[in-house]
C-alpha cells in the first residue's frame, strides 16, 4: 500500500504551541500514522464536506482533509474538542459554510427573478 503524503497547514505549528508538551507525542503519532491509513477506526468524515476528516486523539481533534486521487493529507487544525469546531476565518468548515450560503442566496435570488418575471 502506497504511503499518503502528510501536507501540514501552518496553522497546525500554532495550534501545536498551544498543546501541553505530554500530549504532543502522541498527536504527532497519529499524524504519522494517517500517511500509513488516512481512515482510521477513530476518523470521522465531517459533516458538509466532501473529503474532510476529524481524528480523535484523546481530547484533542485533528482536522484534516484527504485527495485519495493524488494520496495528499492536508492537515487544517489540532485542537482541544472544545474548540476544534468553533469557525475560524479561513479554515476548511468555514469556507464550506460560506459556499452554502452563497449557493442559498443565489437561489433565492434566482427564485426572485422568476417572480419578478
């Protein structure tokens, strides 16, 4: 099986400053561990995105997302649980949810122009 190339954000060094020094190892092991298996048994797909993941390592998340075509890992975020899901400006659910509301307003905006019509 071909190894995924593990591609880190420069977010996750800053979220890296903020972890305390014990836990550290073993997120970096998990991170390894993704080029191995990018799904493990704790991952699970995030909900609005097509190819965006969540790892469970105790109470830290890891945020990441996954090109299976070009076997590319694009690690967003390691934060606590209590903050991995708060929006952020530019990270991965924050631009999804943008995307949707401008679908949405484009829409309905369609829908008015019919209307007009």
């Amino acid at each position: 099986m071909d190894l995924y190339k593990i591609v880190p954000k420069g977010s996750l060094e800053h979220d890296l400053r903020k972890i305390d020094r014990l836990h550290i190892p073993r997120i970096l092991d998990a991170i390894e561990n993704l080029a191995e298996n990018p799904f493990p048994i704790q991952s699970r797909k995030m909900k609005g995105a097509e190819s965006s993941y969540r790892l469970q390592v105790g109470d830290y998340r890891e945020i990441y997302q996954v090109d299976t075509e070009k076997k590319v890992i694009i690690i967003y975020h390691v934060r606590h649980r209590k903050e991995a899901y708060k929006r952020q400006n530019g990270d991965l659910t924050s631009a999804n949810s943008r995307l949707k509301e401008k679908r949405t307003i484009c829409k309905c905006y369609a829908l008015l122009l019919a209307c007009k019509r």
